[in-house]
C-alpha cells in the first residue's frame, strides 16, 4: 500500500470514531474530529515508519 493511503485511512478512522464519540457523549464534535485526525496522523506515520523499518532489515 502506499503511504499516502494508509495515513488517510489511520487519519480518517480515528476521525469518524471521534465523531462517534462525541455525539454518543452529547458534545459538540468539532475538537473531538481534529483531536482525532491529528491522532490519527500521527498512527500513520507511526505505521509508515514501522514498514520502513523493517524492510530496511
């Protein structure tokens, strides 16, 4: 996969589960979605890294 795809898909999924979250909670979803897409960022990358890693090895 590539590494765009996979820090979309981490972003968008930590997103839409903020959002869930959010309006289960009764709260206003805005922070929660970009708390969540900069989480979700961050996993990516975190992913991208871990592949490289190892197939340096």
């Amino acid at each position: 996969m590539k590494e765009k795809t996979i820090i979309s898909t981490a972003t968008l999924a930590t997103s839409l589960l903020m959002y869930f979250y959010a309006k289960t909670v009764q709260k206003d979803a805005v922070p929660y979605v970009m708390i969540g897409g900069f989480m979700g960022a961050i996993i990516g990358e975190s992913i991208i890294e871990f592949i490289n890693k190892n197939k340096k090895q």
